[in-house]
C-alpha cells in the first residue's frame, strides 16, 4: 500500500500480512456497511482499514477509551512508558493516535468515538459490513466487546479478530475462546486468517 505513513511505524501488534488482510475485506466490509474497530491504542490498525475507507470516499469508526488493555498496564508484559500520562496517572494513547491519523492525512476519514467500547455497542444502530474486535484480553472485555458488537453485522458482513492464539503458549486465550463461541453460534463460518488474525463471515 502506498501510504503518507507506514503503518508499521506506529506503535502496536500487528503484523504487515495481518495489516494487508485488514485492509483486503475493508473494502469488501465497506460495500455491506459501515466499518469499525474495536481498540485502537496508537492507530495502526486505524491506518490500514482508513485508507481504503478514504479511498472509497468514507468513513472508518474506531472504538477506544485509550486507557490501554489490562496487559499494557504499568508492571504487565506491554506496558511503554511512552504513552503514560503523568497527570493523569493513567495510560493516554490518545495523542499518539490524533497524531498518526494526522501525519496520515486521514483525520477526514477517520471517526474516533473516545469510551467504552459496550456502552457504544449498545447505542450504536448503523448496520455494519465489517468488524474489528481487537480490544482488551480478559474474558470479560473480549465477550463484552462480542456481544455489543457483533449482531450489529449485516448479513455477509465480516468479523475479524485479532490476538487469536490457538496455542495458550503464544497469547491470552480469550479472543480465541470468543472465536470459537463465533463459529461454534452457528451464525459465522471462517473464511480465512493469517498470523493471529482470524476473519469469520456472517451467514
Ligand atoms: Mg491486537
């Protein structure tokens, strides 16, 4: 992609293939409906699903309250000190990500609904083509996060999950186990995933 901004120099957890299927089923997501992301932290993942939104002349929604997950907290295993706000003892990527969606010239294209991503969910009424669930680990977060979102997705809409760790070795297990309840509803079938990234269609 041709980028004013590499995504992969924003801070953040995915990869460039991960990137390039997110950016690959946007445009498919954007000819169903509106497409959003859950968690966002400092844009990355913004930046690819944006720019094709740009191109095709609309919107990207990103869902974050910017705190950080529980495993970006201070004394936890992604934790950066470079986006801890002092003042307000508190993680803020906040900035960072106004910043990005700047330098990429995207603030045009890019809404950013700053809060809780289920108390969003469960006012937010516009039919949605594709899906990102990226948001905090716990089973709480990541089944909240499901559940708020997910029966928004039209019919072929697309939902993609990110941190999907078959292996607990590798990662938290919980986007996984809400990418199993997913498939197991009946209601998605897999169409396709790369590195920990997993994309399910609504039947
Ligand atoms: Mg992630």
């Amino acid at each position: 992609m041709n980028l004013p901004l590499d995504p992969q120099t924003v801070k953040g957890f995915l990869s460039p293939d991960e990137g390039a299927m997110l950016a690959h089923y946007a445009k498919a997501g954007l000819s169903l409906g509106e497409v959003i992301e859950i968690g966002a932290w400092c844009g990355r993942s913004t930046l690819y699903l944006a720019t094709v939104a740009a191109k095709a002349n609309r919107l990207l929604f990103s869902v974050d309250h910017h705190r950080g997950s529980e495993e970006n907290q201070p004394g936890w295993e992604w934790f950066d000190d470079e986006v801890w706000d002092d003042e307000a003892k508190a993680i803020d990527t906040l900035p960072q990500f106004r910043k990005n969606i700047r330098a990429a010239n995207l603030e045009q294209t890019v809404i950013a609904m700053v809060g809780p991503s289920a108390a969003i969910g469960l006012v937010w009424q516009t039919p949605l083509g594709m899906l990102l669930l990226d948001g905090g680990h716990t089973m709480q977060t990541a089944l909240a996060d499901y559940r708020a979102w997910a029966g928004h997705l039209v019919q072929g809409g697309l939902l993609a999950i990110h941190d999907v760790f078959p292996d607990p070795k590798d990662g938290g297990r919980p986007p996984f186990e809400v990418c199993k309840m997913a498939e197991n509803s009946g209601l998605f079938t897999r169409v396709d995933e790369v590195g920990s990234l997993v994309v399910l269609q609504r039947l």
